[in-house]
C-alpha cells in the first residue's frame, strides 16, 4: 500500500484578497477619495438645481463610510429611495441613495411651495407616483457624478428604476459581495434637510481620477422640471376606486345580515358610481356589464385634467 496525501489550498481571508487586488484600500486614501467626490457634488449640484428649478439648495459633505457595499445599503435605514446605475468605461455598478425628504422637498416646491414655508417633511417610503417623481432627483444626481469621474468616452449614466429600500431585491445565495465607499451628503432647502448618498466600489474609487469639470454642467430652462414633473405623473399607474349607495338600511337589519343576503342598490335605473383615485373624485359613472365582467362606464368629469394632477402629484 502507497500513502496518499491529498493537497489542499486553503481559504484566502477576502479582507486580505480584497487588499491584494486593489479592492480595499486604506482608510485615509478612501476617505480622500470620498472628500474630493463629494466636493464636486457641493460645487456643481447646487448651479443644476437651480438653473432647472429657480431654487436655492446648499449641499454639504459630510462624511464617508466604508464597508461591504451590501452591508452599507443596509445601514441606511428604511425611509431610503435606492437606485442602481452604471457607467460605462468608468464603473459597472453603483448605487444612488436618496432619503425620502430630498425628494418630498424638492416636489413639494416644484408644486408651487415657496422656500421659506417649507419645513422638515415626515419620513416615510415613497409612493408609487413620487417613486416615479424621483427619477428626475436621480438623474441630476448620475450627471453630477459623471462630471467629476471623467469616464472616458461621454457616455451617460445608465440608471435602473427607482425603489425603496424596502423592496431591494435580494442577491443570488452564490453572490460575492464587494467592497465599497459611501459619500455622505446633505441638501437644505428652506428650514428642510434631508440626506443623499452615493456608494461606489472601492476598486472603481481607488483608480478613479476625481477632477471638477472643465464647464459648467449644462442645465435646461427653469421650467423643465415642472413639465416632466407633469409627464412623469401622466405615465403613472393610479388605482381607482368605485364607490356605489347601497339603500339605506336599520342597524337592527345590518346587524342581522348574513353570507346570501343581498342589499338593493339606491338607483333602480341607471346605478350611479362615483369613481375617485387618491381620496380625490374624478368622474361620474354609470354601472353596467361587459361580458363576464363588471364595468362602469363615464358620463361626467369632476375635475379639470390640471386639477387632477395637481392633487395626484401632492
């Protein structure tokens, strides 16, 4: 009998892989990277904001984290919008981060609020329609990163569709998580301020040459923003409701009501049914059949089309 040796390679600590393959730097290098980076947003997003909006933000930087990027996104508590982009010739993936109030403030003031009266909104994740209102906040925040990364070739941002933090699809149980570098900013407005984030990994950070751009970053007219505002809100899935009076009834006979029991609608014609989206009503309606399916079909609007996305925009 021969003895048999089996050789085995042991497990490199990813701490020290990541170091080795310029995945992780040292805390000081990140840490200016993130500095410089975040300079840039202070400069340049301000003069964008309001070339296209007509207001006065201050943006501010006000510190970095580092860490793996999944870990970090984690971190960021659940009042967060997220967004996944890339660009090409400078990164694959990055992620944009935006706290609810950047994006209730600067809504709240494209409807018509003046600075000084708007104050510190309450937290929470954002609907459907402001999730789909957030991707003009996103994009203006991908520009300003592509202008001080100088990825060669002008290509422009790719972004994904934006999502609260809540609703991050998960990863692959065989994905590699990377490390990365949070830049921490802040955007006032008015008595408002809320907070923005931009993660990167830290091997695309590390090689990356951050330089304020040569011009100023193009912006469109002041108006531009208020008539995308109002395209994106027309392009939005709303849910609507129908509501039918039913005949009056004792509460002595609703108590008594069981499965089978049926109650007559108020109208022994034509059914009457107010249909409403939002808490908001918007047309007058008749109730009838199609089919296999029950429909209501509009006799009269309510509102006006401006009225309308007036309310479904707040």
């Amino acid at each position: 009998m021969s003895d048999q040796t089996t050789n085995t390679v042991p497990n490199i600590d990813p701490v020290l892989l990541a170091k080795l393959t310029g995945g992780l730097g040292d805390q000081a290098t990140v840490a200016k990277r993130c500095s410089a980076l975040g300079h840039i947003f202070s400069e340049f997003l301000p003069d964008v904001i309001k070339a296209e909006t007509g207001l006065d933000i201050s943006v501010a930087y006000i510190g970095c984290e580092a860490g793996l990027m999944n870990d970090i996104i984690a971190d960021l508590g659940e009042n967060f919008a997220l967004v996944n982009g890339s660009l090409r010739n400078w990164s694959p993936t990055f992620v944009l981060a935006c706290c609810s109030g950047v994006v209730l403030t600067l809504m709240e003031h494209l409807l018509g609020a003046l600075p000084e009266t708007i104050k510190q909104p309450v937290l929470r994740p954002l609907s459907v329609i402001e999730l789909d209102l957030s991707v003009m906040v996103f994009d203006k925040l991908a520009n300003v990163l592509r202008s001080g990364v100088n990825a060669s070739g002008g290509f422009e941002p790719l972004l994904g569709a934006p999502h609260n933090i809540e609703s991050r699809p998960k990863h692959a149980d065989d994905h590699v998580d990377e490390f990365a570098a949070a830049v921490k900013m802040t955007m006032t407005v008015g008595m408002a301020s809320s907070e923005f984030v931009v993660i990167v990994p830290q091997k695309v950070l590390l090689k990356t040459d951050i330089s304020a751009p040569r011009a100023k970053i193009q912006a469109t007219k002041s108006d531009a923003w208020s008539e995308q505002l109002s395209e994106q809100v027309r392009r939005s899935q709303v849910t609507l409701d129908a509501r039918i009076k039913l005949q009056s009834l004792t509460l002595a006979t609703v108590s008594k009501l069981a499965v089978g029991d049926v109650i007559p609608f108020m109208d022994s014609q034509d059914v009457h049914v107010e249909v409403s989206a939002n808490g908001k009503e918007l047309y007058v309606c008749e109730f009838g059949r199609s089919g296999e399916n029950y429909t209501v079909r509009v006799k009269d609007n309510i509102n006006s089309d401006d009225e309308l996305l007036r309310h479904l925009m707040n």
